[in-house]
C-alpha cells in the first residue's frame, strides 16, 4: 500500500505495548481504542492489529494489491476511485485504485484498518509508534509503502453496534473517579473540577489534554515526590489547569492527581478538539 498524502500526521498504532512501565516506557497504542477496534471487527483482523492512525484526515493512499479497509473515527468524506463511500463500513479496494479520506469536520484523530493488518516489525510486544519513547515506526510520510499481512481471521464483519466517538460540535461529558491525590486539593478546586465547563486548550497531543478553567487550587504548598502514572489521570501542575493523560502518558509524574478519567471516557476526550468544551462527571 503506498502512501500518497498523510495531512498532519499519520501514525501505525495497534492496542499498545504493555508490562514496560517499571523500564519508564509507556503503552502508547491507539488513542481511540473504541474506533480502532471497531476498524479492526469490521475488516475481519484479530485483536491487535496494526492500523493506521491519522490526525484530522486529508490521507490518500493507493492500493498495489487488493485490499479490504474500513475507515473509522474523525473523516471527512472518503472515496474509493473518486466515488463516496460510508465511514464504519468495510469496503474493497482494488490493486492501482486511490483512497482518499478527506479533512473531518468533527473530531480529532481516525483509523484506517485493512485486512490483515499493517505488517511491519514488533518492537516489545507491538507494532505501535510512541513519540514519548522514540519506539516503533517512524511516522509515515508521502511515498511510504506500508506491508500488508496475511488474513488470519473470519471473513468481514457487518457491526450491529456501533460505538462512536464523535460527538460533534457539542460538550464532551467524561466520566472520572477520585484520584490518589485528592487530599491535596481545597474542597472548592474539588467541587469545580465536577461543576465548571472546561475548554480543550491548543496544547493537545496524543501524551494529553490540557483544559483551561478556573483554577484548581491546591491546598498549601503541596510537594509530592514523582509517582506512577494511568492512563486518564487528571493531573494539575502549579498552574491550576488540569492535565488529563492520553494514549502516550508517561510512566511518572511530579504533580498531585485529583481525579482518574475512566478508560470508557478516553475514546470521547480523544476526540475533543482544541476550543471544544468539556464537563467531568464524578463516580459515586
């Protein structure tokens, strides 16, 4: 498959490589891992298979031999020799036939799954890029050709569930749980995290999400020594401004944890786009 335009970015991801921590090496992985797995059902490949992640569309990539792909997450409108097809549908695409997937209008990052998944070498258990880390594949760039592997599982899937984590021009509502570090907070900082509406800020990537607000204030001069990180802790430096980990967090950090964001909420946090807004919802 030859890669022809990659927009902003595109990334080979899979689930992410795990048991690594303790060497200060992160999962990394896809950052929508609802879409991504959704790509993977519909094409018919195992758990686990490398796709192709890319950041707000504008992709074209050419078919050397006959493939099957399905596109999913943030697009825009995707054609297959010029002619428009549906998002969350597997589609084929014969040898020397163009696919373009145009710039989304909603959402942040979408998946492009084909058959058999995108073969390239294991690095510690994955095929993932980790820009945290410098592991796996490099990103990809016009004129790329990426391996295709052999098809190991059923056929391809029609989905009768759909689980879609766009949601448009709306507020992303998340869900978190008190984090280890909640003590360190005024009960105040505690009662705005659940009951402001917070911004998603420019600086945005696939390691976090910085919110801007109202101040989380913490309770005195709060020095805590570096602790392990989770994916979807709310992390609030000096500043005030909440920090929630995505895909690419680091194994430590310095700054008290008010909250953890459940692994079912990331997938729509992924997907807020800079100026979008967002509202935490506390699990009892």
């Amino acid at each position: 498959m030859l890669i022809e335009r990659v927009g902003y970015e595109a990334l080979i991801q899979d689930e992410g490589r795990f048991g690594f921590a303790h060497l200060g090496v992160p999962r990394a992985g896809a950052a929508d891992l609802d879409s991504y797995r959704l790509g993977a059902r519909l094409v018919g490949n195992m758990p686990g298979a490398a796709a192709i992640e890319y950041l707000l569309g504008d992709v074209a990539v050419r078919a050397e031999v006959p493939i099957t792909i399905a596109v999913t997450g943030a697009a825009g409108e995707i054609q297959i020799g010029g002619r428009a097809v549906a998002r969350n549908v597997a589609h084929y695409v014969p040898a020397g036939t163009l696919l373009e997937i145009k710039p989304a209008a909603y959402g942040m990052r979408g998946y492009l799954s084909v058959r058999g998944g995108i073969d390239v070498p294991l690095v510690l258990g994955s095929r993932s890029h980790d820009s945290l880390a410098g592991l796996g594949p490099a990103a990809l760039r016009a004129g790329d050709r990426v391996p295709i592997g052999s098809a190991t599982a059923g056929c391809p899937a029609h989905a009768d569930v759909v689980v879609d984590s766009i949601s448009g021009d709306g507020v992303t509502d998340v869900d978190f749980a008190p984090g280890p570090r909640e003590d360190c907070f005024t009960d105040v900082a505690i009662e705005l995290l659940r009951t402001s509406t917070w911004q998603v800020s420019t600086e945005v990537n696939r390691v976090g999400a910085r919110l801007t607000g109202p101040r989380l204030e913490h309770a005195g001069d709060v020095q805590i020594p570096s602790e392990a990180m989770h994916l979807g802790s709310i992390q609030v430096p000096a500043s005030g401004q909440p920090i929630v980990f995505l895909a690419n967090y680091p194994s430590t950090g310095g700054y008290p944890v008010i909250g953890v964001v459940t692994a079912a909420s990331i997938p729509r946090l992924t997907q807020a786009r800079p100026g979008s807004e967002v509202r935490f919802r506390r699990l009892p």
